[in-house]
C-alpha cells in the first residue's frame, strides 16, 4: 500500500469519527428541549395537604385577580353589545361641534 493510500485511510477515519466525538460532551438539561428533569421526591404531599393548600391561595384576595395558567381559567369575553345600533346613532347625532372636532383630532379622520 502506498503512502497515499494509508494517508487517504486516515483521514477518512478521521473524518468519520468527528461527528461521534462531537457530541461527547454534550449532557441534556432543563435548559434545553426533550431534557431531563429530575424531581425531588423526597417531599411529596398527600391530597389532603394540597387541597388545604389550594383553599388557603382561593382565599387571598388576589386569586380572583390572576387569569390563564394561574388559574386555570381564562377570562370569558362577553360577546353581546354594550348598546344598540339606534342608541349610537342617537349620540352621534346629539355631540356637539367641539366634540366632533376633538374625535376627530384624536383619530387621524
């Protein structure tokens, strides 16, 4: 076998075994996606426990106040109008010239 024949050889082993070697190192975490978490077993509660725990944070005056994942629920968007088309109407028709100026100031109209 020839010098460039063994050389050729040991660069492509060289060249296969780059991509194995790096990711030597890599070790997943919580920090990255599909890591590993490692719970902390040792202080597990019974239901009892959690469920006077979760009636103790009900009754902060602030629960009522959180929405979305601190809940558990999200806010319901009431979807019937404030006011019918003719009461619009109606106010529109009774604002004032200074009032009409001023909407339109403040909308770029």
């Amino acid at each position: 076998m020839s010098v460039r024949s063994k050389m050729f050889f040991v660069i492509l082993a060289i060249a296969a075994a780059a991509p194995a070697t790096s990711f030597a190192y890599w070790f997943p975490n919580n920090t990255e996606q599909g890591g590993i978490e490692k719970y902390d077993s040792s202080g597990r509660k019974t239901r009892a426990q959690v469920l006077k725990e979760l009636k103790e944070a009900m009754a902060d005056p602030t629960w009522d106040t959180r929405q979305g994942e601190a809940t558990g629920e999200w806010p319901k968007i009431d979807a019937a109008p404030g006011k019918t088309r003719a009461q619009v109407r109606d106010e529109l028709d009774s604002l004032t010239a200074a009032e009409k100026m001023h909407i339109e100031s403040n909308t770029g109209a």
